[in-house]
C-alpha cells in the first residue's frame, strides 16, 4: 500500500501545498540564501579593507570562500534532491510494479 492509499489523498488536495514549497520555500532556499551569503562575506571583506588590517584581511578572505563554497553547496541540494528522489520514485516504482509508489513525483511536477 502506498502513503496515497493510506492517506487517501490525491493530487487535487496536496496542490496548494506543494506549490507554495516549490514555487516559493525552494527559491528562497535556492536562490535567496545563497545571494544573502555572499552579500554578507563581501561586507565582511570590505570592513576588512577600509580598516586596512592585513591579518583581518585575510581573515575576511577565508569567510569570503568559505560562504561562497556553502552558497554553492546550498544552491545545488535542491537540484541533487529532486534528482535522487525521482531516481528513488522511479526505482521503487519499477521494482514492485506499483505505479503508487511513483504518484508523488507526478503530483511534485504537476504543481
């Protein structure tokens, strides 16, 4: 029995959810926080450079990378996660023959 099944839920019902997380949590993740980062590290290093302090500015330097490498991270695990959980729907699906087990990635890309 799959979660649909069970749950008794079908695309029409969960519509309004998964668009408000895909059309509106998953760009602020992917987009919105990545951008925050990199704003943030760029004023660090620019209070480093006007207080014109060598050690600082390195220091600010090594932020500076280290945020654009987690901005980076951040704006690709949307992407890796809708890929492995397909990957996973679609496996599943065609192990056991039950086309349930992949209903919530066709409700995921309709919304």
């Amino acid at each position: 029995m799959g979660l649909f099944q069970i749950l008794e839920v079908d695309c029409s019902t969960l519509n309004p959810i998964i668009s408000v997380l895909k059309h509106g949590f998953m760009p602020i993740i992917q987009i919105g926080i990545p951008i925050i980062l990199i704003v943030l590290g760029s004023i660090d290093l620019g209070r480093a450079v006007i207080a014109s302090d060598d050690k600082e500015v390195k220091a600010a330097q090594s932020r500076l990378i280290k945020r654009c490498i987690y901005a980076v991270a951040i704006f690709f695990v949307v992407t890796i996660v809708q890929l492995l959980t397909s990957l996973l729907g679609n496996t599943q699906s065609a192990e056991t023959g039950n086309q349930d087990a992949n209903k919530w990635w066709e409700c995921w890309k309709a919304a």
